[in-house]
C-alpha cells in the first residue's frame, strides 16, 4: 500500500507539467482529451477507467487520457487555464474557485451526494454517532471536512469538547489509525472504506449525510471555451454517465477495467471502490431530472454551506454560474446501459 501512494503521488506530481492537447489526433483518429481527476488515482475512480476500457469514450469520438490531480479546487484551476479538458472536481471547492475568478462550471454531477464522513474499524468502541464522544479524530488541517466538523458535531448533537482533533497529513491518516494513534478520522468513505477493506480490515462508516449534512458531491467540470467547441461536452458527458451507469451494473468488470490501467490497484480495493462509488451515483432528486442533473436549490444549498464553513463570497455565484444541465444527456437513474458492440467482441 505504501508502494501505490508513492507512485501515485509521483504521477500526480507530473500532472503540473501537462498542458491540454485539446483537438489533437490520438489513437484510432480519436480527438485527444484529457481528464484530470480530484486527487492521485483511487479505487472511486474506477468508473471512467471502464468507460474507457468497454469504448463508452471511444464511441463518442474521443481518446481519452485520465490523470491524477492534487486536490478538487487544483483540478478546476487547471480546467479553468486550459491545461486539461475537462475535470472531476467537488462542487462546493468548484463553487470557491468560480467565486474566486476561476472560469470553470459544473456541467454533470458523478457523486450525487457527498461522501464525507468520519471512518474508524471495528473493535473501537465506535458504532454510532454518540460513540464518538471522549474519542480522537485525525483530519488534514485547513481541509474542507475540518472546516464543516463543527457543523457535524451540532448535527450530531455533540459539543466541540466532546471529541478531539488532532491534524494529521493525507498519507498518515489511515497508517494512524490502523497503529491507534488516533481513534477515527474525517475522510471521504469512497476513498479510505476501500483502502481499509484491501488491508483487511472491517471498516465502520459514519456518514455525514446520515446526519443531514447533504449537498453536491464530485461532478465534471469545464470552461467556457471547452463548452463553446461545438458538441465536445455534450458527447463527452453523453459517455462518461453512460459508461459510469454501466460500471455500476458490471461492477466486477469495472473493477478490473481499473486494475489494467492502475496496476498498482488490487482486487479488493478496486472492487470496493467501485461498489462504494455507486453508491452515490444518483438520488432521488435524479430520478426527476435524470443522471448528472442538478438543480437550483441543490446549487443554492451548496452556496449556503461554503459560505458559512468554506470561506465563499456567496455573493459573488449565482446557480447559473456554478452549473448546467445544458450538455447532460437523457438518461434514467435505472436505465439499463450496453456497452459499445465493437469493445465488447
């Protein structure tokens, strides 16, 4: 595990370098496009690795080059410059850098719902909420879950003094807590339950949805000018909710679609991650509007929370900045999907 964080955070590194190829020829005469995720490669991102892998991309006309990212407001800076296509980012850090000057919009969610939460194992004395209290809680310092943990305490009927916390980086986080240094930690369930799951262990999730802390999770964002070049986001997205529906209905193979490109991945995690992230594919809301869909009130929501705990200028965003459902194509949260015939034998 050790080995894969180092090479992953090598390849996240080399991102900063890269600078988009927009239009270029790629493999078969596919335009070249690039795709930079939220953070290094994860178990999460398993589903556009099998939208690639099973031709969703390819159909559509694209090659596509997925890359790794060093955090969600990073990745819309990047989309906002130029230096990559299009990017999976967390709608509230892409509302920040909107507000921020940044010229990227959300224009399909992938995360209906967001996936913090607080992640500890079994045999912690930790099965609940109230568990928590007298426990010790690691988290990055400065990061957007540290900024809402007081949010979470009130929704949970806690007072601050209840629980303590304690900063930790990233990569000490889960090795922290598998040594008992700290008791639980603040993370995102579908990235940390998969890791812990390929370690052996039996994770216990408590989500901050469960709470009623619910707002947008990660979606694909793009630029102006990306959205202004013809039907590049609507044939982009047209694959990537397709592909990613259909992950979801193979999981296994979408698993595997991820091992192939990740080769530091194992079984378990990827299966994990895959299972964990469509999860939070879709809602009740996209029952209504379809998948991808957002909505005013769902925008405004996220607006009310980042500018309480976030440091956002509501005042600066409208929902009309932060997101359209102008390029989403008609898909039902249930339908069922077929990838292209010609990747499929």
């Amino acid at each position: 595990m050790r080995n894969m964080t180092k090479a992953l955070a090598g390849a996240a590194a080399a991102t900063l370098l890269l600078t988009s190829c927009s239009g270029a020829s790629g493999a078969g005469g596919k335009e070249k496009v690039s795709l930079m995720m939220d953070v290094g490669l994860l178990p999460k991102h398993a589903l556009f690795y099998a939208a690639k892998e099973h031709g969703f991309y390819e159909a559509a006309g694209f090659d596509v080059n997925i890359l790794p990212g060093t955090g969600s407001k990073d990745t819309a800076l990047a989309v906002s410059a130029g230096r990559v296509d299009f990017g999976f980012a967390d709608f509230a850090m892409t509302a920040v850098a909107r507000a921020e000057g940044a010229d990227v919009k959300q224009i399909g969610l992938v995360q209906a719902e967001t996936a913090y939460a607080t992640v500890t194992t079994e045999g912690r004395g930790i099965e609940g909420w109230d568990d928590l209290k007298g426990k010790t809680v690691a988290t990055e310092a400065g990061g957007a879950m540290t900024a809402m943990w007081p949010l979470a305490l009130e929704k949970a009927g806690l007072a601050p003094g209840d629980v303590e916390v304690v900063a930790a980086t990233g990569q000490a986080k889960i090795p922290g807590l598998l040594s008992k240094q700290w008791d639980a930690t603040l993370a995102f369930f579908i990235s940390d339950e998969p890791v812990l799951k390929a370690q052996g262990e039996s994770p216990v999730v408590l989500k901050w949805s469960d709470i009623g802390i619910s707002m947008y999770g990660n979606g694909i964002v793009a630029s102006s000018k990306t959205l202004g070049d013809g039907d590049k986001a609507s044939r982009f997205m047209d694959a990537t909710l397709r592909g990613a529906a259909w992950a979801c209905q193979n999981q296994e193979q979408a698993a595997q679609a991820l091992m192939k490109s990740v080769t530091e991945m194992g079984p378990e995690a990827a299966q994990a991650g895959v299972e964990a992230a469509c999860s939070i594919l879709a809602s009740d809301e996209m029952a209504d509007l379809g998948l991808g869909a957002m909505s005013d009130k769902g925008a405004e929501r996220v607006v009310d929370l980042a500018g309480n705990y976030l440091g956002l200028d509501a005042g600066k965003v409208t929902p009309s900045d932060l997101y359209t459902n102008d390029y989403l194509p008609e898909v039902r949260v249930d339908e069922k999907m077929a990838a292209p015939a010609a990747n499929e034998g």
